[in-house]
C-alpha cells in the first residue's frame, strides 16, 4: 500500500474512513473491519455513480472459487460497522439481483486534497488574473451562500425531540405462592435498573408510579406522559419452591406493541448477585433492541431474542480464550441461549465449534462427552431446517471428533470443493489435512485460497493458526507471542511457544510458557506433551531415568506424548508401543502433530525404515501422503493449485516425501541439542 493509501481519510456523511488501519469511525466510536472489507467499501465510495455488480466484486477482490455469500459477509460487516442495518439502509443500498451502490456523497477524501488544493490554487491566481479584488470578494460571497444551500438541502434532517427514545419504568409487580420473603426485592430491582439504564447513551429513562401507569392494560394513564415516553419497560418477579423468575416486557407507547420481552430463572441466593445478574440482562437486552446496529447484527446471528443473543456473545467471547475452563463457561452460554431460543441455529453451531475445539485438547472421557453434544446439536439443527447450510459444517465437526475418519473427511470436503462453491470451512480444513501428508507448499497456496471469515460466521479453524504452523520455529515464535497477548491463556499457543523455543535452545524462556500452559491446561495432556519435550531436550530426562520407556503405562490419555517422548530418546521400539495402542479418539493428535514434531527427533531415527514403516503402519505415512496428492490433482481444475514439482517427482517415483519442503535445509536443527541428545543415546 503507498504512503497516500496508508494515510487517506474519507469522510463521508457521519463517518470518518481510514483506509490504513481500516477503521471506520460513527458517533466518536472507531470500528474496525477486515482490510478486505474496506477494499469493498473504497471501491464501493469511488463508483458511487453506479450500482456495483457482485460479479465485479468477485472478480475485483476474491479468487475464482469465491461465492456471492463472500460479499454478503464482507456487506454485512460495513454495515455493522456503519450503523447500518437491512431494514434501514443509509449508507449501503442493496439492489435486488443487480449488487450494491453507496448512499450519499463524499464531503472530504485526503487522497485528493493535495492535488484539489493545487487546483484551487491555480483557479485563484488565473481569477485574480481576470477580475479585480472586489469582484472576487463578491463571487467569494455567492458561492459560500450558495454552498451553504446546497449543504443544507442535501444533509438529512436531524432527529427531531419526538424520535428520541425515552423509558418509562413502573415498579415491578410481585407474584407468590405465599412466600413473600422476596418482596423487598421490588424496589430494589426498579431502583437499580433506572440507574443503569440511565448510564446509556442512547436512551432516557423516567421513574414512573402506579398513577400514570396501568399494569394490568399496559397502557399510559395520562396522556401528557404518553408524548413524552417513547416505551415502558414493565416487569414482574415471581417466587415459588425456593426459585425466581423475572419477566420483562418493553412496551410501544404509541401502539401498545410489544417490542421484546424477556424471562430470567434463578436461585434463591444473595440478594445483590441475584439482582446484579438481572439488571445486567435487562440492560444488555433493552440496548440490543433500541440501537439499530446490535439489533441488526442480533437478527443476522438468527434470533430476534435479544437475551439469547447476549448469552450468544458471551459463549463467543470464551470460545476465542482457548482453554478448557473457558470452552466449558462458552458450551454453558451457548446452552443458556439455546434454552431461550430453540430455534437459535448459530448458537447450535456455536456449541459445537466450542466443543470441537476443547475435543482437540481434552481426555477420552471428555471427549466422548462432547460428541454427544455435538451429536444433539446435529440432530436439533436437522429438526429446525434440513436444509441448513450449517450442517456441512456440523458433519466435518463430527469427523474431526472422531479423531480416526479423517479419511471420510476427506472425501467430503474433495466432494465439497468440486462442487464450485464450497462452505467456508473446506479450503482451509483441506489445507490442514494436506499439512498432515506433508504436503506443506500444496497446504500454503490452498490456504491463500480462503477469504476472510466475516462478522456473522462461527468457524472452528484457526486459520492464523494454521498458517504460523508452516514457518520455522524462530519465526512461529514472535507470531505466537504477539497473539498470547491477546488470548494469554491460549493453551495452544503457550504449548507451541514453549516447544518452539526449545528447538532453538532458549530453554530458560520456556519454562514461564510452560507454567502458564500448566496452569490453564485443567485437562492435561498438552501440557504433558510440552513439559516432556522440554525436560527431554534440556537433558531432565534420559534413557536411564525415563518411566515411559518401561512400556508399562496404562493410560491411553498419555499415549501420543510418551510415544514421541520416546522416539526423543531414540526408542523406536517403546514409540511404536505408545503410538500402535493410541485410542481412536486420540488419533488426531497422531494426524495434526507428529509431522510438525520430528524436527525433535534424530534424523536417523526419521530416515529410517523401522519408522516410516511404523507411520504406513498407522495411516499417517505414504499411503495417506499418496491419497491427499491425488486429491490435489482432482482439484486442479477448481482451485487452479496444481502439485509442486517435488510431489510430483515423489509421487512418479512411488517414494515418501518427509521434510518440510518449505523451510531451508539449515532450519532443520540437525546439529541441535536435541538431535544431538538423542542421536548420543541412540
């Protein structure tokens, strides 16, 4: 991007558009979207002549295989961040079956401001040429009046008094089977709740009494107050058999319409966390259904349940922590926002990335949990519509649980990509499984095939992720460091750093990764793998004092990281053990790591035929490798990506092609502490 791109600003009716950091600013308020997003958006701004086909976007911004729902992603984040929304289109106008055309003009855009000031400039020495001063002065005048005109009749109108949103709050009812030891509540949740609401911008709020409010009608008794108020937020807390429930209900004054209404279950407890969790519902609730963009947003995710959707945001948030107590709290909320709208597909999906992801990191026996969630997910999204796309992505999601039918995996996503428009999760689930046959220069030009995943699309893949597995170790390192600030109880990323650093020798700037993957890491066997692979390489544990290697241990969750803990130390015999019993659930890890980890192994050990007898023998050698080429050649003429010339020569030679083909042969530790250890006690 040049210096004039990078710093270009346009402003453009009440937002402010910075192309460099690719925000978009309303109201004070920065937002922030993909760079593809605003390519979209400029583009979009500097052909606002004309209405912009989806055809031209694709071809200007996305390859080949990309399909219109790429642009209605890339769409909706503009509007989310514009405040826009479907319903209300200010800035973005959607023309049926033709494409999309900017609402409104441009007042100011930096990239043309240094040639329009030249341009000014030249006008003014060629008009003082031709007219004297105070016939310039004159035309200086008419044309600030006539701007003036032409500004005001172009602006839109501003909000009048009568558009503002202002709320009335009644105190809440009181309903019991005789036990009214809750009652003080009342006052207390009304109270509190026109406090809160009050500390939102958007909205007024109105302390109201039984005089002006009938809550058996819902209706305003005084007609002057009903000029004034815009809603009325009505609540009642009931108390039975030691439970309560509050229902909500935010009421049109002008119509008596209904616009939401909410219900919170809970436990007798603490008077202060009880309240406190209800008015931080009711606040989240009544903010989603008044502001055009979150309500916007809400209905794209797929619920018009604003509490839903606030349990939905808050499973997201966990989800993205990545660690298992958080894939748990987000499961939890996923299940709350389920329970409040059964018909919530996203939030089905949703549970079923969380549980996904926590499957990769878990023990068997939570594993077999979580397919059962997933397995209940599948089957409600089936009940609500059998047609949903999201089911695609559901199927992978239960292949991958599986951990042993990468295999039908495989043929699904073939099958996917050669259809022309493959859900968003092929290309890059097919990349990862190219990564596991070795396949890495296939692997990165398949995941330059992916677009930017958008605002309203829940994806299992780390597709980030996956691309820093392709760099070496010293470079992996700093990207991995730069997002656990981010996300710093990554177990993922805190295992890699830690085993990263250890292929390079830096064992003392391990170890803090290594606690802290310890610490989060309430399931275990990934920081199990990581601390043997350091204490290996630093020399704690050799041939002499290592348990594992008596091949006497029992439980299957340690299987992978004993298995590789030995082949470390240059025991094939007591690796093939580990490996050869691993259970069908753990063979992921088999899949996804061991290529990544033999840069920890001696080379001779590698080279051998003992092991790469032992990989066909587990179907992660060349037969595997053989199939994932074939794939890439019956997808050649979808994705344009054929087989790099050493594949191919592998292939025609009927050989196993082991390194990383990627990275330069100096990379490959080969003379490093820990070849070296191993390679003296082979």
């Amino acid at each position: 991007m040049i210096e004039q791109d990078i710093n270009r600003i346009i402003v453009f009716g009440p937002l402010e558009i910075s192309k460099g950091s690719c925000t978009i600013t309303l109201d004070e308020i920065e937002h922030k979207v993909s760079p593809r997003s605003m390519d979209v958006l400029i583009y979009l701004i500097e052909n606002s002549d004309r209405i912009v086909t989806t055809t031209e976007l694709l071809h200007t911004f996305w390859s080949s295989i990309a399909s219109d729902h790429t642009i209605h992603k890339a769409i909706a984040e503009l509007r989310a961040a514009m405040g826009d929304s479907v319903r209300r289109q200010r800035h973005i106008k959607t023309v049926p079956k033709r494409g999309y055309k900017i609402i409104g003009d441009v007042i100011s855009d930096s990239a043309a401001k240094e040639r329009g000031l030249r341009a000014f400039a030249q006008r003014i020495r060629e008009d003082f040429e031709l007219a004297n001063l105070r016939q310039w002065a004159v035309g200086i005048v008419v044309l600030g009046v006539l701007l003036s005109l032409a500004w005001f009749a172009k602006s839109e109108p501003r909000i009048n008094r009568n558009d503002a949103v202002v709320i009335g709050i009644p105190p809440f009812g009181f309903e019991s089977n005789g036990d009214d030891s809750n009652q003080y509540m009342v006052n207390g949740l009304t109270n509190t709740l026109i406090n809160e609401l009050s500390n939102l911008n958007s909205i007024s709020v109105s302390a109201m009494n039984e005089t002006n409010f009938n809550a058996s009608t819902s209706r305003l008794n005084n007609a002057d107050s009903s000029s004034a108020l815009s809603h009325v937020l009505q609540g009642t807390l009931i108390q039975a058999d030691g439970q309560l429930r509050v229902l909500i209900n935010l009421v049109r004054t002008q119509d008596g319409i209904y616009e939401f209404s909410g219900r919170f279950d809970m436990d007798e407890g603490s008077l202060f966390t009880i309240q406190d969790a209800i008015i931080s519902n009711i606040v989240s609730a009544v903010e989603i259904h008044l502001d055009d963009g979150h309500r916007a947003n809400m209905q794209a995710w797929g619920t018009d349940d604003a509490i839903a959707y606030d349990r939905f945001l808050k499973a997201e948030f966990h989800n993205a922590q990545f660690n298992p107590d958080d894939w748990q709290k987000a499961i939890d909320f996923y299940q709350e926002a389920i329970a409040l709208d059964p018909s919530f597909i996203s939030a089905y999906l949703g549970l079923s990335t969380a549980a996904n992801n926590y499957s990769v990191f878990a023990k068997i026996n939570e594993k077999k949990r979580l397919i059962t969630l997933v397995a209940q997910a599948h089957r409600s999204i089936s009940a609500i519509d059998r047609h949903a796309p999201s089911l695609d992505l559901i199927r992978a999601i239960e292949a991958r649980l599986a951990g042993n039918e990468y295999r039908q995996e495989e043929s699904m996503l073939r099958e996917q990509i050669l259809s022309g428009t493959p859900p968003e999760f092929a290309i890059p689930h097919y990349a990862l499984l190219l990564m596991s046959a070795r396949l890495y220069d296939e692997a990165e030009r398949f995941l330059d095939k992916t677009s930017e995943l958008g605002p309203f699309e829940i994806s299992p893949d780390e597709i980030w992720s996956y691309r820093v597995t392709l760099l070496p170790s010293a470079q992996a390192i700093a990207a991995r460091k730069l997002q656990l600030q981010e996300r710093p109880k990554h177990i993922g990323f805190l295992g890699e750093v830690s085993r990263d650093l250890t292929v390079i020798g830096r064992y003392a700037e391990a170890f803090p990764f290594l606690e802290r993957q310890r610490l989060a890491d309430s399931q275990g066997p990934s920081a199990q793998l990581s601390k043997l692979i350091v204490d290996i390489a630093r020399g704690e544990i050799t041939r002499e004092n290592a348990p594992f290697l008596i091949k006497t241990d029992t439980d299957q969750d340690s299987h992978y990281a004993n298995g590789i803990a030995s082949l470390m130390l240059g025991d094939l015999q007591a690796g093939s053990y580990y490996w050869q019993s691993i259970h069908p659930l753990q063979k992921r890890w088999l899949l996804n790591l061991a290529h990544i980890q033999e840069i920890y192994l001696p080379k001779a050990l590698v080279n051998s035929h003992d092991y790469q007898t032992l990989l066909e023998t587990l179907d992660v050698g060349k037969s595997w490798q053989r199939t994932m080429m074939e794939g890439v050649m019956a997808l050649e003429e979808v994705t344009g990506i054929p087989l790099s010339e050493t594949a191919a020569d592998y292939y025609q030679r009927d050989t196993f092609m082991q390194p990383n083909n990627l990275w330069d042969v100096n990379i490959w530790p080969a003379d490093s502490s820990i070849a070296k250890l191993a390679l003296n006690q082979l």
